[in-house]
C-alpha cells in the first residue's frame, strides 16, 4: 500500500522535544491518527489535547502503527528507547540528528529486528516545520520502498529528497550542509568582532555582509566543478599566492583590533600550506586546490 490523500494512515511518533513536537502538530492537522511517547510525560498533554493518543510506554506506542518516527535527542536515545521494543514488520523512519556511520549501524540494527529502515536529517528549525514557503526539507537515505510508501506521509512537515539507499548518505548530506553553514558563522562572527567598539554599528555591517555573501556563493559551484575536474588552474580570477599575500593583512588587522584569528586562521592556514608545498605547481591555483588536502591520513 502507498500513501493517498484520501487515506492518512495511523503513525507513532517516539520523542516530542521542540523538533518531535512541531513535526506531531502538522501530521495532526493533516488528519493522521497518530499516537506519540515522549519520556517526559508531561510534554505530551497538549498533543493529547490536540487530538494525539498517548501511550504509556515505547512498546505500546510502537504496537499502536506500522509506521513509527523516531526524533530524539541523538542515537543512543534510540538505543535506550527502543532495544527492549518488537520491531518486527515495522517501517522506522529515523529524523534524529546522527553520524553516517551511526544511520548504518542503525540501519542494520533496525534490519535484525525484522524492520524496514530510513535515515533522515532534516534541514529546518522547528518554526519552518508546516510553515509554507519557509523551505523547510528533509533528506532521506535507506530503505527506497520504505519510502515510497511513506512519502505522501512524511511530505507533511516538509518537503523530502531521497538521497539513495545507503543509509548513512542522509546524515552525510545534513552534516555537510550543517559543517559549511557553521563556516559560515565563523567567519561572520569574526567580521562582526572586528568592527566591536568601533563607529560602525553591527546593523550597517549586517546588510554589506549578506550582498558580500551573497557575491563569493559562486565559490559552491566553482569549487564542485574543480573537485570532479582535478582542474584547478584554469580560469582562476583570485590565485593562491594572492590569497595567501593578503591573508597577511587578515591576520595583523585582527591583531590590531585586539579579535582572536582562531575562527579564520585554520582556513588561512590550510591555504599556506597548499601554496608552501609547492610555490611552483599551486601559486596560480583556484583557493578549491586546498580541499584536497583535508582527506589526507593522519589529519583527521
Ligand atoms: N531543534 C532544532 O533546531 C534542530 C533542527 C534540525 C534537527 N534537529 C535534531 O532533531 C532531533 C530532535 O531535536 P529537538 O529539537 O526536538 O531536541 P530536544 O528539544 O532537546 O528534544 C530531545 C528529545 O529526545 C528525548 N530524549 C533525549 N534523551 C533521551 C533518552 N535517553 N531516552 C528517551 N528520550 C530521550 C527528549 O525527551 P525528554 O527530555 O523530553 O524526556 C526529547 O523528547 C535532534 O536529533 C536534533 O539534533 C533539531
């Protein structure tokens, strides 16, 4: 059986925190039956109000549907929630933030136990969650029947891309977009340092950011390209060695200024270092060259 929407298929949701609770209100008010378990009980009593059952225990809840959605704090919650539990015939759709190699072992954990098994990350706050227009999405990895059946269901809270069928591809794909988007607050806080004190308000600053931020998204693009290339000289607009010169004047202005480089001066130094290696080969390289050198052994 697939998902209609005609018939809106009794579910279970394990774990109402911010996230568990926002992602309960919208299959709510899209009509699914659903029955919820949170530890703390209490969190529970206004979805009971709301239309909810509530059980008593993880096994009741997940007795009550074949479709169980799991969103805990992080994988051992899982673990401590669900290892007594008869999973047997069970669907898990697993929305609980984890690690690649923790949506696998999940994966084959959930498989022993006679369950069909899908990873996801979801890639919004719990505001965006049933908000129209917020771009709220949610990556999903493992099982594609699983998903297939469910997708009607799961396009609730918000939009959903299948990212195939090893499981640990949605924690991959939600890591990565979260590790480039704390970059981004790095060097957005240490931009904001260096102007504190200053005659220049943090609100003047903020609109320049986001144009300037805006400008240099093309490095996404052009570093892809270069990465599946392995051509990282041609067409370069801003070369290392140039780069690599004025990162100078980065790291004495945040000393004038009396800011900490320690957001920026890893990235700065992972450029040196590529340049350093050798001037000749990389002096003209697109900035995309120092990637490489992350995966290399012993760095990680
Ligand atoms: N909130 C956000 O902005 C982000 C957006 C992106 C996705 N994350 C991930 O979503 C998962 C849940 O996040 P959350 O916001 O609901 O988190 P909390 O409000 O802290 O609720 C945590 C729930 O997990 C339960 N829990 C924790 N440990 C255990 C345990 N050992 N046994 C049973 N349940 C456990 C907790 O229960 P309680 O404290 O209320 O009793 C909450 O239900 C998460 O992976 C985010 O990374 C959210």
């Amino acid at each position: 059986m697939t998902d209609t929407h005609v018939t809106k298929r009794p579910m279970t949701l394990l774990g109402l925190g911010d996230m568990g609770t926002a992602l309960a209100r919208t299959w709510l008010a899209a009509g699914h039956p659903l029955t919820v378990w949170n530890r703390t009980a209490a969190k529970a009593e206004a979805l009971a109000s709301e239309g909810a059952r509530v059980a008593a225990s993880p096994a009741e809840a997940v007795g009550a549907s074949d479709l169980i959605v799991l969103c805990l704090l992080d994988d051992a919650s899982i673990g401590a929630v669900l290892d007594a539990a008869d999973l047997t015939g069970k669907d898990l759709v697993n929305l609980t933030t984890g690690t690649p190699a923790e949506g696998r072992a999940r994966a084959a954990w959930a498989e022993a136990r006679g369950a069909r098994f899908l990873d996801a990350g979801i890639m919004a706050t719990p505001a965006m969650i049933g908000a129209p227009g917020a771009g709220a999405y949610v990556f999903y990895s493992g099982s594609r029947p699983l998903f297939e059946a469910h997708r009607g269901t799961l396009e609730v809270p918000a939009a959903a891309r299948f990212v195939g069928e090893d499981p640990g591809h949605a924690a991959l794909h939600d890591v990565a977009l979260l590790s480039a988007m704390y970059g981004l607050f790095a060097g957005i806080s240490h931009a904001y340092a260096l102007i504190e004190g200053e005659d220049i308000a943090p609100k003047d600053l903020a609109p320049l950011l986001s144009e300037w931020l805006g400008a240099m998204g093309f490095f996404v693009g052009n570093a892809a390209e270069r990465l599946t290339s392995r051509e990282f000289t041609g067409g370069v607009v801003s070369n290392l060695a140039m780069q690599v010169a004025a990162s100078g004047t980065l790291l004495r202005t945040a000393a004038e200024q009396g800011v900490s480089p320690e957001l920026i001066s890893p990235y700065l130094d992972l450029m040196r270092e590529r340049l350093e290696s050798d001037p000749a080969a990389h002096a003209g390289e697109d900035t995309a060259g120092a990637i490489t050198l992350l995966r290399r052994p012993g760095r990680s």
